[in-house]
C-alpha cells in the first residue's frame, strides 16, 4: 500500500520547513529567514507503524502567486499548461518554485497542510486567496494551518482567531478545516487534534483504513510519551514529599519562639524592624533540602526534554531559578505585622509552613498556639517553609508542597509545547494562561493534593502508596489543565 502522504505547502518564508522539524521531531532541511529557502521536494517518513508509512513532503514554497495566476487565467488548461512549461530555477526561482510544489500536491498528496501565517489578518494578503484558488483546480483536501500565533492567549481569543480564518476561507470548497499549529509552540493535543480532522476528510475506503491504522500509531506515541513525562514528574514530587532532614527535638528554636513571642505582645507596630536569627540547625537542614530539590527539578526536566526529542538541557539557570523559589533568606527581616499583611494579601504564592491549630508543629507538639493569631509561626515559616513530621525530621510544609505542584506542571507544559523550530531547549517567561489554568485546577483538587501531603509527612506512608496516589493525581490534574487550555479538542486520558 502506498505512503499516506501530507504535502506541507505555503507561500514562501512562512515557516514549512520549521513545522516539518517540530512534526518530525528531528532536524531537516536549511532554516532561515529568507525566500525560497527550500528549492526541491523533500520527502520525509513522520512514521511507520503496522506496515504501513506516513510521510511528509516539504515543498518550495509559492513564489511570485500574482504573476503566476495571471498567466494561468490566460491558459484554457491551467494546471496542463504550468505542469508543462520549464521554468529556470535560477533565472524565474519563483514560478520554478510554485510549480515544484503544485506538481508534489498532484502527484503525492492524499490531504494538503496549508501553512499560514497568523502574523497577518485574515484578507489581509491578497497571496493566501490566489493560492487557494490554485490548490482548488488539484482537487485534494486542504487544511489551513496557523503558524506564528504568538504567545499562548486565552483560549476565547485562540478560538476566536481560528473562526475568523475559517469565515475567510469558508468560500474556498478545496479548504476543509482550520486549525492552530505552530510551529513554534506546538502541543501533542494540537497534533492530535489535526489527525482526528484529517481522519475525517478522507473519503477513499481504501486510504480511510491506512490513515485510521497510523493515526492510531501517532496518538498512542504521544500518549505513551505523555505517561513517561507524568512518572518523572510523580517521581520527582514523591522524592520531595517524602524529603526531610534530622534535627535535634529539643534546640533554641524554643528560644526563638519565646523571643518572637514577647515582641508581637510588647512592642508597637510601627517599632517592629528587629532582625531574628532562626536557628543554625534548620537552616543547614533547608540548605541541605533546597540543593536536592533544586538538584532534582533540573534532573527531571532534562528528562523531559530528551522523551519530546528536544535538544539542549535545563542548565544552572534552572538550579538558580529554583533555589529562587524554594529558598527564603537566612533572617526575617519584616515586621511581624508586616508579615501578618502578607497573609492577608496572599503574598509569597503559597509559600509559607502549615499551620495547626494556628500554630507551627515541631517536635510533636504545636507551639506558640493562637499567639499573636499565628503571626509569628507565618514569620518563622517564611524563613524555613518547613514542618516536623510523625518521625525525627523535618519536611517541606503543605504549601510549599503545593508549589512544588504549581512548577511541575508548568515545567511540562513548557516542555510539551516547545516546538522543535525554537532549536535547543531554553527556559522562558510562563505565559499567564498557563499559570492561570495550573492554579485554579490545583485550587480545585487542593483537598486531593492536601491528603497525600499528610499520607507522607504526617502520616508516614510508605514510599510505594505515596507514589501511586501521586501519580494519579498528576496524571488526571494535568490531564484537567490541558483541557482548559483547548477546550474544543478531545483529549485523551
């Protein structure tokens, strides 16, 4: 049985070759910001699977469209006459180009991806019409993909863009579909999403059954790669759940508490500026829990970089961000009531210690109780964001747990939609609708991701229960933000 076979096509510089990297998830052909870059036909195997083959061709890209379909309207047998004629690569590079492709899409497609550049608005290139009316005399499906869309946007404007392609084009029989892929920003969810609409425009028996076959390869890849990325990451938050450090039940942080203690009660607010030094024990024990926790984040995104078949690593740029997260200065050096506002405002993004019946649990036993309405067990946790455990050792608190969480899952969200065309692998600025839908589905779940928090620190479970129970989690909570971020794809899982 024949290839199933995509023609990747555009006008020229709109990015083909960039998407074929990221689809291919290898390096192919000469990218750079110029026209006809791509001069010949490139064939390329996207997969093989159950003996069959799926196959991509990436095409020259149209040239000069204006003058080309000129020429064609003045033929009676338009594509007869531009398939026939021998155009001067070098002399007449853009109507050698255009033919090149519209020969590839005659001869080799089953469906067409048409790469548009979302940069510009619909109707606003006189190009993208006279190209489709081209593709139209072929006869073969074409679907309309947007490339260089920018960052991640809410998904009402996402939608809203893909609706006003789709009216642009709606006159155009040869176009049926619309959709997001970016070369640059691409998710498994997107991909996904384009073989179940390729799935439904084809119509030949025989190629329905090829392409079902292969889609169903595609789809279980990007599962399994899906399910290899959540044991990494359920690996990594029960490495830090179940983390801590020995430290002496009985020490000077009695002392210190004392001391916060008749501060809160005997000086003003305004006089509050007193540096407290905590104790040397724990902050040797957070030093030590930061380094390993900072250790592993890096280690677990370098993984997921390699299983999306990305170049490059996580970098000490990612050790420095971590330890800005998960690490606070050696001395508090706000006011207690200063603090006790922070609270108020939700400063320090969940940062702060768990705190029972309004107090700091060390030891076993809660301290400072209701003193001060817990303002000074906030201050003290703000240094540390740690908490004793049912054994000998310190923990991370539930909140810092939390937002461990929170990192996790934008870390893979970073990672799954770093398309291939960006090159290596680089850590940048989270776009606020991710951190918006990670926050409010862990919101959401809060009771869930509270319960095994105490499974491991307050109620000692074994490493084994932790981790089924967290993987789970992670599993259907990543699986709930993906879907408020493209809440009009079906999403396995």
């Amino acid at each position: 049985m024949p290839p199933f076979t995509f023609s990747l096509i555009s006008h020229t510089n709109a990015g083909k070759t960039t998407l074929a990297r990221t689809l291919l998830r290898r390096d192919v052909g000469e990218v750079k910001d110029a026209p006809h870059v791509t001069l010949q036909n490139e064939s390329h195997t996207l997969l093989e699977a159950n003996g069959e083959v799926l196959r991509l061709w990436d095409t020259p890209g149209f040239g000069d469209t204006g003058r080309l379909i000129k020429r064609l309207k003045q033929e009676k047998n338009k594509l007869l006459w531009l398939l026939a004629q021998t155009w001067d690569r070098f002399a007449d590079k853009p109507l050698w180009c255009s033919q090149q492709a519209l020969k590839n899409v005659r001869e080799e497609a089953d469906v067409v991806l048409y790469l548009i550049n979302a940069g510009e608005p619909p109707g606003g290139a006189a190009y993208v019409d006279q190209e489709m009316e081209i593709l139209g005399w072929l006869g073969k499906p074409v679907l309309a993909l947007l490339n260089q869309t920018g960052p991640p946007r809410p998904a009402s404007e996402e939608v809203a863009e893909v609706d006003a392609w789709r009216a642009e084009l709606a006159r155009f029989e040869t176009v049926r579909g619309v959709l997001t892929l970016d070369a640059f920003a691409r998710c498994w969810v997107q991909e996904d999403h384009l073989m179940d609409v390729i799935a439904g425009v084809v119509t030949d028996g025989g190629r329905k059954e090829v392409f079902a076959s292969l889609q169903k390869a595609w789809c279980n890849r990007n599962m399994q790669v899906f399910a290899q990325s959540m044991t990494k990451l359920a690996e990594l938050l029960t490495a830090s759940v179940l983390d801590g450090a020995e430290v002496k039940p009985q020490n000077s942080f009695h002392t210190a508490f004392k001391l916060m203690a008749g501060k809160v009660t005997s000086l003003l607010p305004g006089a509050m500026r007193d540096k407290i030094e905590l104790d040397p024990e724990l902050a040797a024990a957070r030093e030590t829990m930061v380094k390993a926790l900072a250790e592993r984040t890096a280690k677990a995104t370098n993984e997921l970089i390699s299983l999306h078949s990305l170049e490059g690593e996580s970098g000490s740029r990612l050790l420095e961000v971590s330890q800005d997260h998960f690490k606070t200065p050696e001395r508090v050096n706000e006011s207690i009531w200063g603090a006790m506002a922070g609270v108020a405002a939700g400063a320090m993004t969940g940062l702060w210690a768990d705190l029972h019946a309004g107090g700091f649990t060390l030891g076993g036993g809660v301290i400072l109780g209701g003193i001060g309405g817990g303002m000074t067990a906030y201050a003290l946790a703000k240094g540390y964001n740690l908490v004793r455990g049912e054994d000998s050792r310190v923990h991370w608190s539930r909140d810092h747990f939390r937002e461990q969480v929170r990192l996790a899952l934008l870390c893979y969200l970073a990672v799954a939609h770093f398309g291939r065309g960006r090159g290596e692998w680089q850590e940048s600025s989270v776009p606020q609708v991710w951190d918006e839908a990670v926050k409010a589905v862990i919101d959401h779940n809060q009771s869930a991701w509270d319960h095994v928090w105490k499974l491991a620190v307050e109620k000692g479970g074994m490493p084994d229960a932790v981790h089924r129970e967290m993987s789970r989690l992670l599993h259907d909570n990543t699986i709930a933000v993906l879907r408020r971020l493209y809440p009009t794809v079906k999403i396995a899982g």
